[in-house]
C-alpha cells in the first residue's frame, strides 16, 4: 500500500511537473515568431528543465515576467492564445472521470469523493498554478493585473476570437477578486502631504472628471474635501481604488455644482464666512473687556 507521505510527494512533483511545462511551452510559443528573444529561449529551457521544486522565485521572476514585458503587442497575443488553448482544462480526462463518478455512484461514499477530488483537480487549468506561483513573487500581483489589462484587450479588439482566452480571463478575474477581497484592502486618506508618485497616479487615472493641473488636484485634497484610497499590500503605492468627497452644508442635486469655477466661488465664499464669523467674536470681545476695562477705573 502506498502511504499519505508518498502520494503527497507524487502530487507535488505532478504540480511542478506542470508548472515547468506551461513555462517552457510558453518560450517555445515564440520561438518562431520574435527574433529579439529567440537568442534566450535555450538558456530559459535548461533552466526549466531541471526537476526542482518547488520552482524558484528568481526563475519565474527573471525568465518569465521579463520575457513577457520583452514582448509587444502581437507577440503577447499569440503567447496568451498558446497558453489559454494549450495548457488549460484537458477536455478529454474530464469527459472520462465525469462518467467514472456517475459509475461511481453506486459505489461507496469513499469511492465517490475519490472521484470527485481527482475531477477537481482535473476541471482546474494547468495555467493556474503559474499564476498562483507568480502572485507569490514580488512585484507579481502587479504584473498579473497588467496580465488581465492585456487579456481585456484582446477580448474587447476580437483580435482572438478563441474562447479559450476568454476563460483564462475569467480564472484571472477569479483569483484577483479573491486577492482583491475588502478585508485584504487598506483604506487611507490622502492629503496635499501624501507621496508626491501617490498623488500624479491619482491624477493620471481619474477618467470620470479629469485632473486639469496640480492646483487643482490641491484643491480636490484639500479643505472642506476629502480624498480616500484603497491599498493592497502587494501594491504598495498603487491606489486601486479613489473616492472624492465634498463636505457640504446640503446635499447636492448634481456633480457640476462641486465642480469648476462655481466650486471655487463656494468655497472662497466659505472661508470669507468664516473671516467674518471670526472678526465679528473678535470685535465682541474687545468691546466687552474696553467696557469692563472702563467700569473699573470709573470704580
């Protein structure tokens, strides 16, 4: 009888197994078709080749990550088709084990769960253990979201009408929306003191109502305004999420009164309130203490 410690270590070395596989598949996809990196692929192979595990940071980090930035744009395509289509769901061992478990079934409870865990197992991309390597490397979360960026591209050009490449966005959107759970993110506020990189991504990547210069990406963190931005650790610095806020006397019935030249009347007309407040608590204070001052002396 084989014991639990053996079929671990099987198991492991199937995983890493895998894993080296979609890797050296992926160089190989390229081979033909980019002359700028086909000098390197043969090293990348002899490193792969070597049954390691598991596999090491710096391997997927410089042999991969780096070869796949290495790349442009038609390039990627292809190797993402490769990858979606060659190393994802093997169709062919789900059909036999999808059968075995209705054989099963008048089987033992044993039997069943057997069945089920290798159908599991089998229902799961082979590409998903690259990129669940790749999340754990530095700097890799980050390079799988631009992943996805790449992948969203070429769904919404039909530069590939492969379905395949359609499911291998729906198991990156699967993991990032795990790795991206509310209880995972940090939320901050950002002010006029916040990191200088912190406050131009800000500014880059409002779409909704365009950052025009930097005095107004100060007015939009500044008085009677706040500024929040969800962080993830593996992100540090990157805000994926930002929300605007306007503090208000009412609630507004619409966006453009917050905004432009009749924001910036409203809040000079604020502070010119509040000079006015001030000159008036000033002025009471100085008539009351001049009367009291003169009652004294009368005394």
């Amino acid at each position: 009888m084989i014991s639990q410690l053996g079929i671990l270590a099987f198991r492991s070395s199937v995983r890493c197994w895998r894993h080296r596989a979609v890797l050296t598949a992926s160089l190989e996809a390229r081979r033909w078709y980019s002359a700028p990196v086909r000098s390197g692929v043969k090293g990348m192979e002899e490193i792969l080749a070597r049954v390691v595990a598991p596999l090491p940071t710096y391997e997927t980090r410089d042999k991969f990550m780096h070869f796949y930035r290495s790349l442009d744009k038609e390039d990627r395509l292809s190797l993402l088709t490769k990858l979606s289509q060659d190393f994802g769901v093997d169709h062919k061992s789900v059909s036999e084990l999808a059968g075995k478990l209705l054989d099963a079934q008048l089987r033992d409870l044993a039997t069943i769960l057997q069945v089920e865990d290798r159908l599991r197992y089998c229902l799961t991309p082979r590409y998903k253990q690259l990129l669940s390597h790749i999340s754990r490397v530095e700097g890799g979360v980050k390079f799988l979201v631009d992943l996805r960026t790449d992948v969203l591209e070429i769904i919404s050009s039909k530069a590939s009408e492969n379905p395949h490449v359609r499911d291998l966005n729906g198991t990156l959107k699967s993991l990032l929306s795990e790795w991206f759970s509310v209880g995972l993110l940090r939320l901050e506020r950002i002010t006029w003191q916040s990191p200088c990189e912190t406050l131009q991504k800000i500014s880059q990547y409002e779409a909704v109502h365009p950052i025009r210069n930097w005095t107004d990406l100060k007015r939009r963190v500044g008085p009677y305004r706040r500024c929040y931005a969800f962080t993830h650790a593996a992100m540090p610095g990157e805000p994926l999420v930002v929300l605007h806020v306007a503090l208000t006397e009412n609630i507004s019935d619409n966006i453009q009164v917050r905004m432009g030249w009749t924001a910036i009347l409203r809040l000079f007309s604020c502070i010119f309130m509040e000079f006015v407040v001030l000159f008036i608590v000033f002025f009471f204070f100085f008539f009351f203490f001049f009367f009291l001052h003169t009652s004294l002396l009368k005394f």
